[in-house]
C-alpha cells in the first residue's frame, strides 16, 4: 500500500477489506484441535516502511470481555489478550512476540530457542520493541490495529520476505487458548518451529535498527552509615543492526535506578535463593545466553554481574557491550562488561561468549566461556567453560547433557560439572531422569549453583487426566526423588515427595504436596534468624502442603498456601495468603502476608517471622502510571521499606522515571539470610529514544 490505514483501534478504513482474513483458529485449551469457541478474523496490509495487523476478537458475551490492565510490560493473564509470534528470520528457533489487550495496552518480548519466559509466560518480556496499538470495544467483541515497523524487527531490504508467524487468543472467562497453528497442548505460541509462513510482502524499504536512547539522572541516595550524596550523572545505551540477523547493544554509566525492586525473601534452606534478573540491559536477548545445568543452577546468572551477591548493593557498570545474532544455522551471542570497585567490591571485568548450532527442529550442540577479571589480589580471575547439547527426538523425547568446568587461583582439582536426562512429554505423562556429578571445587562465580561435591540422581514422574468432572480440567499426579550424597556415598540431601494438583476450568488449582520428605546434612551451623542458628548434624524430616488459587475471571483474585511438619529436629508451619483486587482498569491492589512458625529445640527456638507487602498500582492512561509497594519483614532485617515510582512513557521507549526508595532494591542470594545494607534514594531519570 501507498500508505498506512487508520490506526484507531478499528477496522473502518476501506484498505482493511482489501486483505484476505485468517479465520482458522483451533482450540490448544480446553479442547485440543476443536474448533474454537469464537470466532477471529486477522487481515495483515503492509507499507514500505511498516507491516499492520486489524484484528477482530468476536465475542457472542461482550459484556463478559475482561480488561483490567493499562501497564505496559505487565503480565496479561488475568485479561483477554491477543499475541502475535514474528519469525523475521525464518529461522524456526527464534521469534518476536506482541501482546495487546483489548485496552491497547502493550506487551512484548522474545521466543529465543522455543523457550518460553523464565516466569512461566509465553516469551521473555526482557526485549522492548518500538510499535503502536490501539483497541476498540465494539458490539460484537473487540477489535485491534497494530503498526509494527521493520525497524523494529531489524529487517532489512527485500524483494520477496518469508516469515514464520503464528496468532494466539487468550479469552480469560473460559480459560480458552485458541491458535492459528502450533495448538497441541504439548506446543503452543513458543514453538515455532510449527509456525505457520507469511510470503507475499515485497518490494520494502530498509528496515535497519539503529536506536539511540541517551538517560539523565540525578538522584539524592543515603546509605546506612555514610553521608548522603547527590549524584548527578547521565549515560546512554545504542542498539544497532549490523545485519538482518545480527544486533550490537552498547551501554555506557549504565543505570538500573528504573528497576523493580525485589520482594523480600526469607531464605529457610542451606542453599541460595534463585531471584529472576529484572535490570532491562542483561534481559534482552537473555536466552541466547541461556545454559541449563539442572534444576535452577545456571552456568551464566547475569545477576552476578552489577549487584554485590551477599549484601545486594548495586556495583557501578562503567559500560558494555553485546553482540548476538544467527547466522546460518550457528546463534551466537558475545557479551563483555567492566564495573568500577565499590565498598567491598573491586573492580571486575566479565567477558561471555556463547554459541549454538541448530541441528534439526528444537535441537542443538553448543559451547559457553565465562571470564571473569577482578582486581581481589585473593581471587584474581575465574574462567568457565562448558558444552552443552538439546537432542529431540519424535517431537515428544528431549535428550540434554552438558559438560562445565572451571578454572580459578590455586587449580584445583575437582572443578567439573557433567550431567544428563532424558525427558518424555505428552498430554497424559511427563517424566524425566537425570543424572548429575559435581565436582567439590566446581565454582562458576558469574553463574548459579546450589550444591557442589554430589553426585545426584533425579527421577520425576507425572501422571495427567482429564476427567468428566463438572468444572474440572485435569487432574495431575506427581512423584519425584532426588538423591545427592558425596563422591563417597554420605547424603548430603535427599528429596523425595509426592503431589497432586487439580486445574479447574475457571483458572482456579489447587496443589497439594501428600508428603515432602528430606534429609539433609548440614556441614556448617546455619543462620535462620537473629541468634539462631541450626547446628552441624544429619537432619530427616517431613512435610505437607496445602494450596488453592480463587478462579481467575474475576475481579477480586486470591489464593492460600500452608505447609507445616518437620523442620531440622522441630517443626515450622508457613502460611501464606495473596489477594488481588481491580475494580476499575486504572486502578488495582494486591496484598501479601507469609507467617512463619518455628518451633525449635534451641535457646530462642520458638519465634515468629512475618513477611507482608502491599502493592497498589494507578494507571492515568496507559501511557503514565503510578506504583506503590511497602514491604514489612520482622526477621532479621526488623524493617518497612517502600518503593513508590512514577513514570510516563512520554513516547515509545522514552521515559520519565520518579522514584523514591526507602530499604533495598534488589536482595540478597547468598544463604543464611546474611544482613541487608538500607538505603533512602530519591530519584528522577529520563531518556529519550531516537533513531539517526
């Protein structure tokens, strides 16, 4: 087309009748492969510069539609949404994914390797792409328009463009997932490899990526024992396609001051706490770094990188660089960034290097090194490096190994990790069996691991059904052990437990651990909470659980979680308890509380720990919004801390941040719940997007 159709959230203009609609869309849930429920209608147009897609949601309930949210970035789940999956490269591994809302709000992020997001979701919300969208309600559901230009998908010149693409339907009321293709309840929107192709779009201008985003900050910050200071400080951030395929990110002073704070935890385990990165410059394109070493434990935790691991305190980025793309069939990502020393943190320089090369749908074989440059006369630098492979076999078999080592001051010995499992996954069974060694001196310090010097054996079965039962979705039982003693056969830990889980058609669950038994060995005395600590011995206990989750169509959401039994030669009983209440689409409140009981046979064994937070969120619009959360910790820390943050994205990846803080940002992962730094920070930071 000459030029773009209106882009009011409606389907009016006359050029949308000019395209061809895509109607075929069948059920993932409840019902896989049936027809869905409602009918949709997506026409796609095109310009030189931009492709456009008019969306109609037809809905035989309209007044039933549900739409609450006018953040951007923020989950959709408890709406209706719509999802659209672009594989601009074809390279049926990879995809951009736009989420809507029928309030136009927007959401978006990457499929990297047919992987999902690390919180569960259908993509990782770590990239922010430049696009418009605009939603309307009309008498016969809802309708959408979006602009996503080719600049945003860093596409380049052609004559004749091949897509992978694929569509997705959340409708919240009825729990449904409706897609255009890829709808086996074992696939869904992330697999693209079973995407289906968009041809036919000819003839466009250059669609190179080339963003500027310079940032001012100026900021008064008082830590704990220290005088306050008023830092005023500026840097910027450059995003830049060398090609189609291939994209350079550089960032220089760069600041997270924008970040989300993290919920406070309360760490009852000897082992650390896995807390998902959240700092915008490490989450895009974070898949590619992607290594899985079993369980949580990861070969590259960008978190390492930038906040001290024990106190949580933020250590200054001087600058970076990051350089990830395909070509071919080889995914590569490089990644190099240099911090400043600050308080007991020298200053560091972390080098990354990862590659992939695809094998055949969802497979791969791939290599990973880590270097890590620090000015700590005691630990001068730590190397990792690793291989890895994802075999998959018959769409439903996944084979994965790895081997990792590392290398630090002294050489020692023992510093391997090797391990392997072979997964199973269909609509009725899931299993895995997983075998693990880890060497005792095995230390990947820009990584994360639990336990070292094990030899583990992991075995986990799952059985699903779906019922004729009124109200009722599937029914799910589960069974795993874990067996981690020594190279020498003592056990260290040991886990083993068995659950059953019922999802309700509603959204509602509920999940039910019949038993969790443990044993484990505690090696060194354990810090729970002020003056006690749990001394060395060999511990066996066991342990229920209770969970149900409210039906999530309506307006006030909650659910409720108890587990209580043993704990380390006493008991503990945790209950927690979330609500959600959003009475209008501008405003919305959510409350936690977890209380923990301990009864211990030590001097000061029987105490109390309360966790609470209150979040309230008020959104103007959708394009200025208002964010509270007061946490309360009666643990260690004995502290309330809030974070109140407004912002206004004034235009597409441009923002006006005001924020003040008082407590931590972002919280510890070191076990034993070691003591948090306070800081009172108030904070006003812009930037400003461009392209040249």
């Amino acid at each position: 087309m000459d030029h773009a159709p209106k882009l009011d959230g409606t389907l009016n203009d006359p050029l949308w009748l000019d395209a061809k609609p895509i109607t075929d869309f069948r059920q993932r849930e409840p019902h896989e492969g049936e027809t869905a429920t409602e009918k949709t209608e997506v026409r796609i147009v095109y310009t030189r510069h931009a492709v456009y897609f008019g969306i109609h949601c037809y809905d035989s309930e309209p007044s039933r539609i549900i739409a609450t949210e006018l953040r951007r970035d923020v989950s959709q789940d408890l709406d209706d949404h719509f999802e659209i999956l672009i594989d601009a490269s074809y390279d049926r591994r990879d995809g951009y994914v736009f989420e809507i809302n029928p309030l136009g709000t927007q959401n978006d992020g990457l499929v990297v390797e047919e992987q999902g997001g690390s919180d569960g979701g259908d993509f990782d919300r770590g990239w922010d792409g430049v696009w418009s969208s605009e939603a309307r309600a009309v008498a016969d559901g809802w309708t959408a328009t979006v602009e996503i230009p080719f600049t945003t998908l860093n596409f380049s010149h052609s004559l004749d463009v091949l897509w992978g693409l694929n569509f997705k339907r959340f409708i919240r009321r009825k729990n449904e997932e409706d897609l255009w293709t890829a709808y086996r309840r074992t696939f869904g929107i992330t697999k693209v490899s079973q995407a289906g192709e968009l041809s036919g779009i000819k003839d466009i201008g250059s669609g190179r990526l080339f963003i500027v985003k310079p940032y001012g900050l100026a900021q008064y910050d008082k830590q704990t024992g220290q005088d306050p200071k008023f830092p005023l400080t500026g840097g910027i951030d450059l995003k830049y396609g060398l090609t189609s395929n291939v994209v350079l990110n550089l960032t220089g002073n760069t600041d997270f001051a924008d970040t989300e704070v993290d919920l406070e935890p309360f760490n009852l385990t000897p082992f650390k706490v896995f807390i998902p990165e959240k700092r915008q410059f490490f989450l895009e394109n974070a898949g590619v770094f992607n290594f899985d070493i079993g369980g949580q434990d990861q070969l590259f935790f960008s978190r390492q990188i930038g906040i001290d691991s024990v106190s949580g305190q933020q250590v200054p980025i001087n600058g970076g660089a990051r350089l990830t793309g395909t070509i071919g069939r080889t995914e590569f990502g490089f990644m190099d960034v240099d911090t400043r020393s600050s308080g007991p943190n020298p200053y560091a320089n972390y080098a990354v290097v990862r590659l992939k090369e695809s094998l055949w749908a969802g497979s791969y074989i791939g290599v990973m090194g880590i270097d890590k440059q620090s000015g700590d006369p005691l630990d001068t630098f730590n190397q990792t490096g690793g291989i890895d492979t994802r075999l998959v076999f018959f769409k439903d078999w996944f084979v994965d190994a790895h081997v990792a080592g590392t290398q630090s001051p002294g050489n020692l010995s023992g510093n391997s990790d090797v391990g392997a499992s072979l997964s199973y996954r269909s609509n009725w069974v899931e299993g895995k069996f997983e075998r693990r060694k880890i060497g005792p001196n095995f230390n990947p310090e820009v990584g994360f691991i639990e336990l070292t010097n094990a030899n583990e054996t992991y075995g986990d079965l799952t059985f699903k059904a779906r019922p004729r039962i009124s109200g009722v979705r599937e029914l799910q039982f589960e069974g795993f052990i874990l067996h981690a003693p020594d190279p020498q056969g003592v056990v260290q830990t040991q886990e083993w437990q068995g659950t059953f889980r019922a999802d309700l058609n509603n959204g509602g669950y509920t999940d039910d651990d019949i038993a969790d038994v443990f044993t484990q060995r505690i090696t060194t005395p354990l810090h729970i909470y002020k003056s006690v600590f749990l001394p060395n011995g060999l511990y066996h206990f066991a342990r229920h659980q209770l969970t149900y989750g409210s039906r999530q169509d309506r307006r006030f959401t909650y659910n409720f979680f108890e587990r209580f039994g043993g704990y380390y030669g006493g008991t503990l009983n945790e209950f927690r308890v979330r609500a959600n209440y959003r009475p209008t689409a501008k405003f919305s409140i959510s409350a936690m509380e977890t209380w923990d009981r301990f009864r211990l046979p030590l001097p000061n064994g029987n105490f109390s720990v309360v966790l609470a937070s209150l979040q309230g969120n008020y959104s103007f619009n959708r394009f200025l919004t208002f964010t509270s959360l007061v946490q309360m910790d009666t643990s260690n820390t004995q502290a309330v801390s809030a974070n109140l943050r407004l912002r206004y994205n004034y235009r597409p990846d441009s923002d006006l941040y005001i924020i003040y803080n008082v407590g931590t940002q972002f919280a510890s992962i070191a076990p034993a719940n070691p003591p948090q730094i306070r800081e009172t920070r108030f904070a006003v930071k812009w930037s400003y997007s461009f392209a040249p």
